[in-house]
C-alpha cells in the first residue's frame, strides 16, 4: 500500500492479493470495503503534490481531481488492462472488412489503462489525436504513458478540464461551484455523447465527490 508520506513516484500497484483481501477477507481481519478504501486513501495522499500542482494547472479544484483518482484507483488488478488490450488487439487485427462484421470485442482504443482509469481513444483525444487513425504500437506507448501515475494524472486532469469547457463550466470548476463540480465528474464517468439534460439525470459520480469533498481536502492538504 502506497506510504501516506513516501517520495513522489508510482505507487505499489493494486493486484491479485489485494483483489483478494478486498473480496474475500472478512472486515475484522483486515479485508473488505475498508481495506479498498485504505489503498485509495493512501494512493491519494501519496499523489497529493501531483494531484495539487496538475489541478492548478488546469484550472481544477484539487479536492475534485483528488476525488477522481480515489473513484478510480483500485478495483481489478492492472495487468488486467493489458491482456484486454493484447485480445482486442489481435481481434481487430485484420483486413478492414474483416473487423467490421467479425470481431467480437471492442475496439483496442476502448481498452482503459491507468491507475486513475481512463480509455486509451480518451487519452488520445485529450492530447489531440485522432484514435482512429494511431498504429497499435502507438496506441501502446500510450498505455504505457499512462501506467505512469504521474501522466496518467496530468492526462486526467486536462480531459477533466476540456469536459468543463465542453459544457461552459470552466470557470464555475475554478470556483468550486458543486454544480460544476456534479456535471464535470458524470462526464467524466459518462462521456460526452449525451448532453447536459441527460448528464443532469444522474451525475451520481459527481454526487460521490460533492459529498465527500471534506474527506479529499484532508488528503490533499
């Protein structure tokens, strides 16, 4: 588990035995919820100058970028990451006619990578790259970015602060406004394929983040 007051760097990652201890150990012997949140309490305070310096630099609250990462952080082991993108990729491998009426999963692009989770074609976009048109071994050194957790990040933060702007929420998230703070957190989790009517039907990501805004202050402070 990442040390609350080690060096700036890439914290342990969660595998298996966490995984493990999570799911299957009972509470009072050290598993369950608890020990999830444990890891991501730590992982965010391990992070925090990161977390403070990209959230500045953004234009972000650094309670709600910290609130992200401690969403995202944990859950299934990281190597999982990169055997669905090696399945995926070697599916949609073939001639153009072939992956559009014979694959059977989704695209490599789909395929999430990073701590802080986030879709490769996401990551791509945020940096200004067309998905579609990037190689598979460009769509793996991107993945290999974003294994490191101080890019991965910096990428989160900027896709954060281009879902502020996509909805004119910019400077209302500079400002801490929980209502900027819902709608940027669901986009987060939902895309922007819906508009803000749909977002406002449930931004129960951003609810998480509102409601528990004081728990990240402390871990950022």
């Amino acid at each position: 588990m990442p040390a609350p007051n080690a060096a700036e760097g890439d914290a342990p990652k969660w595998g298996v035995a966490d995984l493990l201890l999570w799911k299957l150990v009972p509470q009072r012997l050290g598993g369950g919820r608890p020990y999830i949140q444990r890891y991501k309490d730590a992982w965010v305070r391990h992070h925090r100058a990161t977390i403070r310096r990209e959230a500045g630099r953004f234009g972000l609250p650094g309670p709600m970028l910290a609130g992200v990462c401690w969403i995202e952080v944990g859950g299934d082991p990281t190597f999982i990451d990169s055997v669905a993108f090696a399945v995926r990729n070697f599916d949609w491998s073939g001639p153009d006619w072939v992956d559009r009426h014979m694959t059977i999963t989704s695209p490599p692009g789909k395929t999430s990578f990073g701590a802080v989770s986030i879709q490769l074609r996401t990551a791509a976009e945020t940096l200004g790259r067309d998905p579609a048109k990037m190689s598979s071994g460009e769509l793996m050194t991107l993945a290999t970015l974003l294994e490191k957790d101080a890019d991965n990040i910096t990428i989160v933060a900027r896709h954060l602060s281009q879902l502020a702007r996509h909805d004119g929420l910019a400077r209302a998230l500079t400002l801490g406004d929980p209502q900027a703070i819902r709608v940027v957190g669901a986009r987060y989790n939902r895309g922007v394929g819906l508009s803000i009517e749909q977002i406002r039907r449930n931004t129960s990501y951003g609810d998480f983040i509102v409601k528990f805004w004081p728990r990240f202050v402390s871990l950022v402070a």
